[in-house]
C-alpha cells in the first residue's frame, strides 16, 4: 500500500512520503491536524512548509477558496518554474488532502462534527454551482471543495506531475455528483483529464505497481462514463480492466434453494469469476484490521435462506478490491440496460452477492451492502431486511474508528481485536466505486419506511436532516398538498432560495413562484426555466415553451430530457428541422433512449427521409422492444420503402405482443408476394408517438431481443416467412379462442387471405382448407348467405375440383408433403357437403347459380 501511494502521488523520497503521511493525517482530523501543523516535521523542508500553510489555511478560513491563487503565489513564488516539483508536489498534496476531506464528509464517514455560518454555506453553494445546476442543500464541508479544486486549477501547468489529470478528473466527478443535475462543464473538465491521465496510464508496463494503475485507471474512467450515460465507452473500459486482471465474468445457472423448508433443488442463478492467462499472484487471504459493516440476515419468521444454498461447492476463488470494484461496475452498466421489470433484481444481485462473499475493502464492501438493499426493497419479503441494511450503514457512518496513518496501511495479516474503520482506511476504494452520498441513504431509508408503515419515523428522519426539500415532496406525494404548502411558505419565511420557489410553484400550480426563482437566481437557475418550459408545454403553448426551454438549456445543456420536450414542441408547431435537430441531441447524450429515437423516425417521415425513419425507429425498438406504437410505425415504413421482409418481422413481433392484426398491411404484403406489384401507401396516417413528458409509463418495455431487420427481398423468397407469419397468427388467434372458450369468432379475413395466398402460388389444397375455414367462419359471424359467402363457396369448389388433378406443389399439405388421392377426394367431399349445406340457407339468393353450376361439375370430377 504504501508503493501504491507513493506512485499515485509520485513520491520517491522520504520527505515526499512525509507529505503523503501528512495527507492522511489531515483527512482523519483536520482540526487536530492544524493545531499542531506547526510542530510537524514537515516544517524542516519547504514543501512541507507550503503544504501546512495551505490546509492550515483551508480550516482556519471557509472561503479561502475565493483567495486560493494568491496564496499559492505568496507560499510557493516561481512555482510553474521546472525546477520547483517540490513545491508543485506540496500543493497537489493539499489539493488532495482537501478533496479527500470532502469525500469522508458526504460519502465514506466518519461524520464530521461542527456546524458552519448559513451564509458562509450559501456563497459556498453560489460558488460551486455550475450551468445553473445548484449544490444539494445537504452536502457539507464544501469549503474543502472549493479550495481543492482552486489549488488544482491553479496547478494546471504542473506538467511533471503525473498524476494531475487523474486528480483532475476525480475532482470534476465529485464536483459533479454533488449538483441536482448533470453539468456540461465538469462533463467536459472530466472526460477531458480521463482521456489525459489514460493516456498516461493505460499501457501496462513490468512494474506491478503500475500494471495495477492501468487496471485501476479504466475501471474509474468506467465510473465517469456510466455516470455521464455513455454506457458503450464504459463497457470498453470494464472489458479491457478485465482484459487486464485476467479475469473472466460469466452468468450462468446452478441448483440451489433459496427458502429454509425446501425439498428440492432448483436452478438459480449465479455468477462465476474465472482468472484466464493471468500472470498475476491468486490474492492471499487476510484479515481486516477494522470492522466492516454487517450484512443483515433476515427476521427469524421469514422463510427465505439468508443466501442461496447451492447444492455444488461454487467458486471459492479470493476476488481483489479492484476485481470487486469490475464487478459492481458490471452491475451498474446490466442496470441501466435492463428494463424495469420484476426480473430486473433477481439478474443484477449474483453481481453483488459475489462481491459480499469476499470482505476486503470498506467501500466496496459498503456500496455493495447499499446495492443488494436497493435491490431487495421491491420484494414484499424482503422490504424489512432491506431497511434493517439500510439502517446499518447509516449507523456504520456514525462510528470514529482509530486512525491508522503512521504506516499507510489497509490489510495486515493474523488476527486479534480490531476496531472501526479509520477515514483513511474507508477511501482506499472509494473512486472506483459508485456509492451514494450519506444523504441519499437516508433519504432512501425514509422511503423505505414510509412502504412498512412507519411515516412518523420517516418525516422525523428528514427534519433532523433539514431535508426540508425531501419533508415537502413527501407531504405532496401523499396528497398531504395543504401540509406541504405550509412547510414550504415556513421555510421560504426564514430563507428565500430558488430550490423552495420551485416546490412551491409545483405544490401550487402558480408559475409566478417559478419566474421569481429564476429572478433571484441572477437567471442561473435552469431548474426554474424547465419548469416553466412544462407549464407551457402543458398548456399546449408551445412557442413558449420552447423559448423557456432554450433560456434553460443556454445554462445547462447536458439536459436530455429537456432537449426532448424541445424536439417535442417543434413537432408540435410543424417545425421538423428544429425538432431534428433537438432530438440529435437527446441521441447524442442518451443512445438509450427510445423515446428520442421514436420520434426521429416520426420527423423523419414528415421529411420523406423513409431510409432514415428506418433506422431511427429500429434503434427505438432496440430499447422498447414491447412497444406497439413504435412497432406499427416500424412497419408502415417499411411499407413504404418495400422491404417485405422487415415488415413481415415487424408483423410477427406485433403478433408476439397479443396486438390485433392489421388485415391491411397483411394484404399489401401478400399482394407484393405475389403480384410484385407496386405497394401502395397506406390510407391512414403514420401515428406519432404522444409528446407527454412527465407519463414515461405510456410505453411498455420488455426483455424481448429482436434480431436485425432483413434486407429487401422480393417474390418467392418470401413465401417461407410470409407462411411462418401466418401459421403464427392462426395459432395466436386459436389461443384466444381457447381461452375465451370459443366465443370469439374465426377470423374470417385472416382466412379469406390464408386462402386467397395460397391460391396465388397455386397450392390448391391449402387454398380449399383455408376456403373451407373462411366460408364456415363467415357462417358462423352471422353473415348474410349471399354475396362474400357466394363467391368463398364457388372457390371453394374450384380449388377443390384443382385438387383432384393438380401437380405435386398443389396437392401438398402445410408441410409440403405431397398427400394421397384418397386424402384429397375426402376433402372433395367434405367440400360439397358444406357448399351443400350454404345452398340450402341461401334459398336460391344470388350467385346459387354459378355455385351450383361448380358443385355439379365436382360432382361429375368425383364419379369418373
């Protein structure tokens, strides 16, 4: 441990491990620390000198950050020389002790004691507010914050040290993730300095230390990827990481039980980590010298295992941190893939519960707690243990453990009486990890107990928090408006902030609050203009909309669903290039969202741009696979280009999801096959997805994978899959009818095209069987005797009559099996029985004639 931190700080002097050691005293206890900063050895070098001064500096004085660039002028004069690397190293380190602080503030714990000025805390939050995107009300020590990334902007010519882009981008992240919103700006500052220190990092060299860096360097860039939605890159990333560290992931199935009286075995699903090619020494087994957080059992009375017992002995294999860390990242990326559906928790909990198997970090192992809690929360059975672990963490965030600083160490072999975890001991993982801040736990815990009944304990967790924000939304997602109203006039009475406006504008319905919000904010405050932007779009004004939305964006534009709306409010005034244009945002933000790509195919259409309304809409359906709106325009638009083929894919997806058949489009197909004639358009328009922004739930999702479209195909090679189509639709439509007990009627249009079909290709004994089906189905609709039915009788008869004589393709079943003569007279005969029978109800109406004429003349066939 104490190589790797020497290499990621680039130390390789004692008086340079010196400041690391400082560093981690610093983040166990700033205070402390300052107090006796001047008896520190560190005041023998000057270095040590600029770093004491720099974080006595950044605890004696909160907004030290405003000065941040003098100080270091007047600590470190000539410090952008070559030759002073010292002195750049000493304010790298005290921008990183700073950092480091903050983190063990709002993430790792332990909670830090003091309280700050109300308006230190809001120029504090006025300073790091980015792209109008305001800090969460209840992130803490920002003032460590503010100085650390000033230091670090001020070192931004520190070329010899290696490890600056990399601290760079770990600081845009943190910034980041304390915002309301994802912000352009420190997107760019992060994905900038990941590409720099990757580039540094990524090859791996003979040195173990800086093999590990490689590894480690990926699965944090994976970390700033997944956050931004940039879910292809991430995956590279964690692809390559366990290129790296040789280790192979696999989700596959094993027997097992899961419930405390089960008898039988039964296939679970598990994850299995294999090292393939891996020079690297198998991790050896230590003991923690601190205490982790425990993983909760579940109550005595609940039948469920506390794990699944698997009937095999699973891989016992010893995972590193980082390896652990690769495998939440997995889980976090088959999240954000994965459709919401009950299946989703049961596919992304063998990521966790492999990583709990091996204990050897805090922050790993603490996230994973948090994920496997989030995970557990949908299930009725396992709700209570999922606040039981919530609450574990939570206290866990409360406990001081003692410092281990002297040595840097976080592993120590053999046993005896350990303690809780130090701060320095908790950060050892923590930027390869995805954990929540302190706040969100809590605020999930009162959610959590709101669903078992406890709302009592549940508001009074928010009002000991001052999750004022949290306490209003709540009463108004219980209908408690009054309520809600109240707390938010109470709380704007003792400080007016944009956040309060904005909840009272929402809790009211008065668009006024959201208009004083932006004015106060110095017009910064997106939020209040995207509010604004959906009262309007609301009320279908959405000229106004759109310029709201615009002022909005002009503060923020790494907005997805605001560029959304816009592309929708175009739509909605006609204004197609606009719209275009603003949805290629959304894209180009989110890949994943269907939606976006659903009503590029819409615009699209409107420009007659068919070949890219295609590939727009087939990129939605890689995301709303269940959706029938986004289907049936699928398949309009393949109508239109032609291509039978990705229509006929498009009709059997739609016949999967129970829609009804569109007889029309089956017509136009079947004429193309057989006639490759031109198709026409059809009559009605093209549907457009609705535009309403806030009902998400209006489109189905679903686990379906649908295989890429086909190319254009023409004429007989489409009779196989225009056959498949049909015996699929025949089969669904018998299932309906089974299920309903036969009161739904045949489908006497599907017949009369099954029939018509295979008339065309002259397959003459499936034409008479469909014909025979359509003139028993048009019976039993309640048809009238004559007209369609006249005409299904007679052809009835005439397929019959080629049936008796025709060649081998037309005498051959559904299975293209040639039948005997004496199947095919017997379908003759059954033929004429029900011709027979129509003659009789039809009372000589029109067309008995000719039908008769043609039972005569099968007759006659039958008797030679």
């Amino acid at each position: 441990q104490q190589q790797q931190q020497q290499q990621l700080l680039h130390v390789d002097a004692p008086q340079q491990l010196l400041l690391v050691r400082a560093v981690a005293a610093f983040v166990e206890d700033p205070v402390a620390w300052c107090e006796s900063a001047a008896s520190s050895p560190l005041q023998q070098y000057d270095e040590g000198r600029v770093l004491a001064s720099l974080l006595c500096e950044a605890v004696r004085d909160p907004l030290a950050c405003r000065r941040a660039t003098a100080l270091v002028e007047r600590l470190a004069p000539g410090l952008h020389d070559a030759e002073h690397t010292q002195q750049q190293l000493a304010v790298l380190c005290a921008a990183v002790a700073c950092l480091l602080v903050f983190v063990r503030a709002n993430w790792t714990g332990p909670a830090m004691k003091g309280t700050q000025d109300a308006a230190v805390t809001s120029e504090l939050q006025s300073l790091l507010a980015v792209n109008g995107e305001p800090v969460c009300a209840q992130a803490c020590e920002l003032q460590y914050l503010a100085l650390g990334r000033q230091l670090l902007a001020s070192a931004s010519n520190f070329g010899c040290l290696q490890t600056y882009a990399w601290w760079r981008f770990r600081a845009a992240l943190v910034h980041q993730r304390i915002l309301t919103a994802p912000a352009f700006d420190l997107q760019s500052e992060a994905v900038r300095f990941l590409r720099q220190a990757h580039a540094r990092y990524a090859s791996a060299a003979s040195s173990r230390d800086r093999c590990q860096l490689a590894e480690r360097i990926r699965v944090e860039g994976a970390m700033v990827l997944l956050f931004y939605k940039r879910y292809r890159e991430a995956r590279k990333q964690l692809d390559e990481a366990q290129q790296l560290l040789g280790m192979c992931t696999e989700m596959t199935g094993a027997r097992g039980r899961r419930t405390k009286f089960q008898q039988e075995d039964t296939p679970q699903l598990m994850l299995t980590v294999e090292r393939l090619g891996s020079t690297r020494p198998p991790p050896c087994v230590e003991t923690l010298p601190y205490k982790l957080p425990e993983e909760v059992p579940f109550e005595s009375d609940s039948d469920l295992l506390d794990h699944i017992r698997f009937s095999d002995p699973i891989d016992s294999g010893l995972l590193e941190p980082l390896e652990q860390a690769v495998l939440l990242a997995l889980c976090e990326w088959t999240r954000a893939k994965l459709p919401m559906n009950e299946l989703r928790a049961e596919e992304l909990l063998p990521y966790v519960t492999r990583v709990l198997r091996d204990p050897v970090d805090w922050s790993t192992h603490t996230t994973a707690l948090i994920m496997k809690a989030t995970l557990e929360k949908k299930s009725a059975k396992s709700i209570s243990r999922s606040v039981n672990q919530l609450n574990e963490v939570c206290l866990e965030w409360q406990r001081v453990g003692s410092a281990c600083v002297r040595g840097l160490q976080t592993n120590i072999k053999g046993g005896g009486a350990v303690g809780n975890a130090s701060a320095w001991q908790r950060l050892r993982g923590q930027f390869t990890v995805a954990s929540p801040h302190m706040w969100e736990v809590k605020v999930d815990l009162g959610r959590r107990l709101v669903e078992v009944g406890c709302v009592k304990e549940a508001l009074q967790l928010f009002e000991e928090l001052s999750m004022w924000q949290e306490v209003i939304t709540f009463n108004a997602g219980l209908g408690q408006m009054a309520v809600a109203e109240r707390i938010a006039r109470e709380r704007l009475e003792k400080r007016e902030t944009p956040e309060l406006l904005c909840l009272l504008g929402e809790i009211t319905g008065d668009s006024s609050h959201f208009e004083k919000a932006w004015n106060i904010s110095g017009e910064h405050f997106a939020r209040a203009k995207r509010s604004l932007g959906e009262v309007c779009f609301r009320a279908r004004r959405y000229a106004e909309c759109v310029q709201h939305y615009r002022q909005a964006l002009a503060c923020n534009p790494l907005f997805p669903r605001c560029w959304f709306a816009v592309g929708c409010a175009h739509m909605q005034l006609g204004e197609w290039d606009d719209a275009l244009q603003a949805l290629s945002r959304v894209v180009s933000q989110d890949p994943d969202d269907g939606e976006a790509w659903c009503n590029m195919g819409a615009v699209y259409v409107q420009q007659q741009r068919l070949p890219e309304a295609k590939a727009s809409l087939w990129e939605a359906l890689k995301q709303k696979t269940n959706s029938v709106l986004i289907w049936q325009n699928y398949v309009v638009v393949c109508m239109k280009l032609r291509d039978c083929s990705a229509a006929i894919h498009g009709l059997r997806s739609l016949a999967d999801l129970e829609q009804p058949l569109d007889v029309e489009i089956l017509a136009l197909l079947m004429q193309a096959i057989l006639k490759n004639m031109p198709l026409h358009q059809r009559p009605s328009e093209l549907l457009l997805p609705s535009a309403d922004l806030l009902d998400d739930d209006n489109v189905a999702t679903g686990t379906t994978t649908a295989p890429p479209p086909a190319g254009t195909l023409t004429g007989r090679s489409l009779i196989p899959a225009f056959d498949n189509l049909l015996k699929l639709l025949h089969e669904k439509h018998d299932k309906q009818r089974q299920e309903q007990n036969q009161q739904t009627p045949p489908h006497v249009l599907l017949w009369h095209l099954t029939a018509e079909y295979n008339e065309g290709l002259h397959r003459f004994l499936r034409g008479c069987r469909a014909r025979l089906e359509e003139l028993r189905a048009r019976a039993s609709a309640g048809e009238a005797p004559n007209g369609a039915q006249a005409v299904a009788a007679e052809q009835l008869l005439l397929d019959a009559l080629d049936t008796l004589h025709g060649d081998a393709a037309a005498v051959a079943d559904e299975d293209g099996d040639a039948t005997d003569e004496a199947e095919r007279r017997e379908l003759a005969h059954t033929a004429m029985e029900e011709v027979r029978r129509w003659l009789e109800r039809s009372n000589g109406g029109a067309g008995c004639e000719s039908v008769a004429a043609a039972l005569e003349q099968l007759r006659h066939q039958l008797e030679q």
